[in-house]
C-alpha cells in the first residue's frame, strides 16, 4: 500500500470520529453551535441626549456599513441607504437599538434562518429588513459609497 493511500485512509477516519471544531458558516454545524443564548438581557445602548434627527441619521448610515461582517454590511447598508430617509424618528431610534444585537444574530432573523427573540419578534423595522433581506425583486445590490 502507498504511503498517500496509508495517509488518506486516515485522514478520512480522523475526519469521520472528530467533529469540525471550526464549522463553515451557514452549514447545519455552524448554526447548531452559535445559536442565539435567550438568557442575555438586551444591549444598552450608549444615551446620546439631544442627538439631531440628521445626525441620527448620518450615524446609522455609516454604522450599518461598518458592521464588521461582509454579510451584515451589504444587508444593512442597502436597507440603510434605502429605507432611512423615508423613516420617521421613532423608526430610526428603533433601528438604532436593532444596530445594538450582535451582526450575526442580525443576519440570521434577516433572513430567517433563527427565530428572534421576544424583544424583536413584532418589531415593524425588523419585518422591513426580513423583507429587504429576501429580495424578491432579484435586484442586484453593492455597497454604497461613504
């Protein structure tokens, strides 16, 4: 036997009795292993007394941007670009505090891949985001500019 069929041979038991420590994103594994705890209170958001309704507004463009994550970015900042100028100020204040969870919990209720939890599950600003999310109209999206 050849000592690259030897190798093979054991790398594919290896493989088969330890499970990936490391699981791809989006597969089974990976959404099994980082499943949203509901034990956690919600995020406190930082107070930002007389904040103006256009600086709000300038923030939260550039926070849904600048998410950390290549997915979490082009999801929000196209529905920032899209949806922010037409909100009100109670809805931008709303999505100010949807911008506080974590970028991967927001990716996962966007497009529905998780339940999410109480605080969110009713939310109208939430809904528009599933439904941007889902992309009915196939429309092909880049990131916009700062």
């Amino acid at each position: 036997m050849s000592s690259r069929l030897r190798l093979a041979r054991f790398l594919s038991r290896t493989a088969a009795v330890r499970a990936d420590p490391w699981p791809l994103p989006h597969t089974p594994q990976h959404l099994a292993s980082t499943a949203t705890p509901t034990n956690l209170p919600p995020p406190t958001p930082l107070p930002r007394p007389n904040e103006l309704v256009s600086t709000l507004r300038a923030r939260l463009v550039y926070q849904s941007r600048k998410r950390g994550t290549l997915e979490s970015d082009l999801i929000l900042s196209t529905f920032a670009r899209e949806q922010l100028p037409t909100m009100s100020e109670a809805e931008l204040r709303e999505y100010d505090k949807l911008l506080d969870e974590a970028d991967w919990d927001i990716y996962y209720w966007a497009t529905e891949e998780r339940t999410p939890p109480e605080r969110w599950a009713k939310s109208p600003i939430l809904e528009r985001l599933k439904i941007h999310a889902r992309n009915e109209g196939k429309v092909v999206r880049r990131m916009p500019a700062l």
